[in-house]
C-alpha cells in the first residue's frame, strides 16, 4: 500500500495544478477583456512613507499571500522614485543626518562608516567600486558627490542591503553549509547575486508565504497555492519534483537533504522579504538568486567583501542526483 502512495499523491498533484491552471487561465482570459488594473490594490488611502504621490500602499495581506507582476510593477515605481538617482542639486539638510557627518567633507578620510568598519579609504573604495558593478550604476547614484558621507535616501537603503548580505550569508548560508557539508558551495550571498548589473532585480515566479507550505491541514485553494510554490522552485533551480522528494513518499519529506535545505531557503526568503526590504516591497523570490541553476553562479568572498568569486560545489554529483547519492550509503 505504501509504494502506492507516491504514485496517488503524483496524480493528486497534477490534477490539482490543472484545476488551477484553468482557473489561472479563466481570470487571465476575463482579465484580458478589462482595462489594466491599479498596480496593487490598498487597505489603505495613504500612501507609505517615503513613497511616490501617485503610488498606492501595497496591502502588507496581498503581499505576503502572493508576488507577481502587479507587486513587480510597484516595486519599479518605488525605486524609481524613492531610490533612484540621488539627485544632486538638492540643499542638504545636516539636520537629518548623524553626528558623524561633517558639514565639510574633506577627500580621502573617512566619515559616517557604520557597516564596513575596519576599512582603509583604499579597500573601501574596491567595496565601493563592487556595488556600482553589480547595480551597474555609477558613485552619483547613491552618493551626494559634494559629500559622499551624507546620508541620501538611496544610500541608506544600500546600507541596509549590505547588513541584509552580511545577515543572510551568516544566519543562513552558513548554517546551512555546516549541517550539510556535502551541499555545500563557496561563496556568499551579495549585491550581484541578486542584481547582475542591474537596479531593479524584478519578480520571477511566484511563491506563497512559509506558513501555508507548513501547515499540513490545506484547503483547496491552499493546496493549489503549495503546487504552485512548488512550480517556481522547480523552475528557479533548473529541476523537477525529484531533485527534493522521493517520488515512492512525499509526505515525511525525510529522505533528502536537499528538500530539508529547501524548507530553510524558504524561510530564509519570507525572511528577507519582511524584514529587510522596504514595507511596499516583496520582490525576493527562489529565482532571484538561482535564476534557473541548482545553485547561485553569483557569489562573493563573505557577506562583508563585495569581491566577486567563482561558486564552486563542494561535491557536484550529489546536486545531479540526490537519490542515487543517498542510495550508494554516502553520508547527506
């Protein structure tokens, strides 16, 4: 009875994902008839701070329950307008800023370090150089360049991108890599990983909140919500249902490392998404880092060192085929 089981929870599945394509289908096809809809609908009249007078606050329910284009299309509202370019005619206010920075900025010292302590102006300059690479812009777009220690709109939220690097390589990569050696690849998450050369890094492929791929009570609609998920994460890594499960069990999800791996990055993204990036913002998804490879092409030295690296896996066959690594006896 028990060998059965793969094969029913298989066919379930996919009727279950073609309920919901058809459904997908239909609204798409109603959709089509309308004219474009507002990019996400709000909760509330007011619009976040900070953010465009023509932008509506996105609804943090509508967020959190799915990401798409809608969500993509704001995302790019807000960063045009709130972390664009630094615009460089514009008086600046000392009022707003920190102690640490001088009404009177003086080349080549350093003022206003509050993340990349321990640098000389020389090595900070390579920090700086590897986040203009990997947005693909140039000083002015963060910077004030009659004082590069002020503190604009944009470089405050580089500055958070940076401590969202160093957070997530260390609360999460690097565990990660130490419960499972034989997974593991070198490097850490930084600026290229998810921008390659560019601002704004996008939506791809759905995905749905942590709690629903956990709680094991689904409805219906629930359940398409997990098929779904599971779509994207296929389609983000490059591979299909068995690169996670054991076709012959997909329920105790217990057989390969790689689906207990894929829990965590889940979480990891629920994470960055709600504690990192801006409230009207939910843009990180499985691909934004993947981008249809089994594991990031984009990696740097450590979640402070911007330097750019080589991934490599420390054992690449284990990535082709969990299965037979786990069926010849080796350790996960």
């Amino acid at each position: 009875m028990r060998k059965l089981l793969g094969p029913l929870v298989i066919a379930l599945t996919l009727v279950v994902a073609s309920v919901v394509q058809g459904l997908f289908g239909t609204g798409a096809r109603a959709q089509s008839a309308k004219p474009p809809a507002p990019a996400v609908v709000a909760q509330s009249d007011a619009p976040a701070a900070g953010a465009p007078a023509d932008a509506q606050p996105a609804s943090e329910g509508n967020n959190a329950a799915q990401l798409g284009t809608e969500n993509d299309l704001f995302a790019e509202r807000i960063y045009k307008h709130v972390y664009g370019p630094t615009d460089q005619s514009k008086p600046l206010d000392f009022s707003t800023q920190p102690a640490s920075v001088p009404h009177t900025y003086v080349p080549g010292k350093l003022y206003n370090v509050q993340v990349l302590k321990g640098y000389t102006y020389a090595t900070l300059l390579g920090q700086m150089a590897a986040y203009t690479s990997a947005l693909g812009v140039q000083c002015t777009y963060c910077h004030n360049t009659t004082n590069y220690a002020y503190d604009t709109p944009t470089k405050k939220i580089a500055r958070t991108m940076q401590i969202m690097s160093n957070g997530v390589t260390t609360a999460w990569i690097e565990p990660v890599k130490k419960a499972y050696p034989n997974y593991a690849v070198t490097g850490a998450v930084g600026c290229v990983t998810c921008h390659r050369g560019q601002v704004n890094i996008g939506v791809h492929y759905n995905v749905v909140p942590v709690q629903y791929l956990l709680n094991h009570n689904k409805s219906t609609k629930q359940a398409g919500s997990v098929v779904n998920s599971m779509y994207s994460a296929a389609r983000s890594l490059g591979v299909n249902c068995l690169f996670c499960h054991n076709s012959a069990d997909f329920v105790t999800l217990q057989y390969y490392p790689t689906n207990q791996i894929a829990q965590r990055m889940w979480a990891m993204v629920d994470d960055i998404n709600h504690k990192y990036l801006p409230a009207d913002i939910k843009a990180v998804t499985c691909y934004t880092c993947h981008q249809g490879n089994q594991w990031p092409t984009a990696l740097v030295e450590a979640g402070l060192n911007q330097s750019p690296v080589q991934p490599i896996a420390a054992h690449p066959e284990v990535h082709l085929n969990p299965g037979a690594h786990l069926a010849s006896g080796a350790a996960p």
